[in-house]
C-alpha cells in the first residue's frame, strides 16, 4: 500500500493494474501508444477541450479510447494545459451528487505518477455542494482510474508530468435542478483553455448478466440484436452530439440504456451549455462555439442470442467553448 505523504493525503493505488489492464510499465506503453499511432485524430476545426471515453478493461475498450486521447495528447503537446478533470460514475457505491478525491496527493499508474491538484479540489469542497471521496470509494471505483494510463502516457511524452495536474470527480445521481448547480462550479473551469475534461462512460451493457436484454421493432425490423443495439446507442450519441441535454434524460427514461456514465455526460452537457453563455458574456462572441463529435464505437462482442452479452464503446471529442 501506498505510503500517506506528510500531509495525510495518500497516493492512490493502481488498484485495477494486473486485473483490468497490464502493470508492466514498458507492454502498457507499448500497448497504448501502438492505439494511439493508429488514430488519424479527426480533422474537424478547433482544439478538442474534453472527451467522452470508455473506461472497460483496456483489452476491450482500449483501442477506442485511444480515439479520444489522441485528442488529449495533442492539446497537451500545443502546451496550454495544466489540468485534467476526469469525471467518472460510481458503480460500488450509490452517490448523491458528486464527490472529489480531496484525499489524495497523486494518483499511481505503471506509466507515471499523476499528481492531484489540491488547489481546485480543496476549492470545490469549500462550495460545500462537492463531499469528499473516501479512500476506499475511490481504489474501488474503476471508471475513473481506467483514464488515468492514457492520460499519463499523454502528459509524460510531453515531459509535463510533474507540472500537469488532475482532479478527479466521481458524479452519482441528481436532479435537473441539482444538476444546473454543479454545472455552474464546473463551467468556470471549462471556459480556462488551461483544463481539460475526460468524461467517462461505457455505453450498452446488454445481456443477461445486465438484466437488460430488449430487443424489438423499435429501431426497424429484422435487426440482428447487435444491430439493434447499436442504433439505440447512436440515437444517444446523437443527442448528446446535439447536446440536448432534456432530449437525452427522455431518452433514457425512454430506453432504460444501461449507459454506466450516463450522470457524467447529463453533467457535462449542463456545464457545456453554462460555459458557453459565460464565454458569450465575456468575449461578446457568437453562441454556438461548442461541438460535439462521436469519433469511435464498438462493442466488446456482436450478440445475436439472448444467450449472448456485450458492452458498447464510444469514444468523442469536445471542442469550445
């Protein structure tokens, strides 16, 4: 176990290292770096400032991710960022509201030490709308630490891994109106070109063991259940690319979509929409600066059966405001 620095603040362990991925520092960086240089980053006009990434074990979802954190390693290389928020669901504890992991002093990863930044987590417990993530929620919670590698790699090849710090955020269920108050803390942020969000969310969990298995006409007839599964993915992915946020809470309610970062993304696009009219305010620009752009999907496996099980994969950019 990590030792606790002189402050009290502890290091976060790798907690998911040799389960959900590999703890070899060299195969880890080979085997992300090797998706990265795969990705033609897409051509779209503007520098991405978040993403929306996938958080399963890295031989499922990885090479997906990597569409997304090509993303990353370029705003980090053009030298404006100095902070990563990574925002993540809670699968192991029910959490109400969102929680911070004021705790901790760094976060560990076989490809570097990833440094907290106290300075903002210590800021958003003083709003006293953000409690304070314990040690074990955290080293338990995996959405979070699966973006943590492909962060460091990013942040290490552009030998900023001492100065670039992360602050991360694990976001439970709220209300619309809750919602529009966390939004307003995390918009400031997201206005500062110096921070960069990562949004973590797999998509689809079908199958037996997800007790989730619908499988009907809805989305045209004759689809094989993979296919099925995919348009009902892409119908939220395209709301999320129009950033309806409303749209996307009925779609939910509508669908039941077993989509595990589902209270990250609703929350992203409400701090979208908020940093938007704060940068419209301050600048006198044009609404509208904010796009969102899906650049990856996949599924772990392609189900045909009712025996069969899979999990969806998405992987996009955020560029503005």
């Amino acid at each position: 176990m990590a030792a606790l620095p002189q402050d009290g603040r502890y290091v976060r362990r790798a907690s998911h290292a040799g389960s959900w991925y590999t703890n070899d520092s060299e195969s880890l960086r080979q085997q992300l770096s090797s998706w990265l240089d795969a990705v033609n980053p897409s051509t779209s006009s503007g520098q991405a400032r978040a993403i929306i990434s996938p958080h399963a074990g890295f031989s499922y979802s990885g090479p997906t991710a990597a569409h997304g954190f090509k993303h990353l390693e370029a705003a980090v290389a053009s030298g404006s960022v100095t902070r990563v928020f990574v925002l993540g669901p809670s699968h192991h504890r029910y959490l109400d509201g969102c929680a911070v992991a004021s705790d901790s002093s760094a976060c560990e990863t076989p490809v570097g030490q990833l440094e907290v930044c106290a300075e903002t987590t210590d800021a958003l417990l003083a709003t006293h709308m953000f409690a304070a993530m314990d040690r074990q929620l955290d080293e338990d919670e995996h959405s979070i630490e699966m973006q943590l590698p492909y962060v460091a790699l990013a942040v290490g090849k552009a030998g900023k891994l001492s100065s670039i710090r992360i602050v991360p955020i694990l976001v439970g269920d709220m209300a619309a109106g809750l919602e529009q108050q966390y939004a307003g803390h995390l918009a400031p942020f997201l206005v500062d070109p110096q921070n960069f969000f990562v949004v973590s969310s797999d998509f689809c969990h079908w199958g037996q063991r997800f007790r989730y298995q619908p499988h009907d006409d809805s989305y045209g007839p004759g689809l094989k259940a993979w296919q099925y599964i995919e348009r009902m993915d892409r119908e939220g992915m395209s709301l999320i690319e129009r950033r309806d946020g409303g749209g996307f809470r009925a779609y939910l309610s509508r669908t039941q979509n077993t989509i595990c970062g589902r209270n990250p993304i609703k929350l992203m696009l409400a701090a979208l929409a908020v940093a938007e009219r704060l940068k419209a305010v301050s600048s006198e620009s044009q609404r509208g600066s904010v796009q969102v752009e899906f650049v990856a999907y996949a599924q772990s496996s392609r189900a045909i059966s009712k025996a069969d099980s899979s999990v969806s994969y998405a992987s996009a950019v955020i560029r503005g405001p």
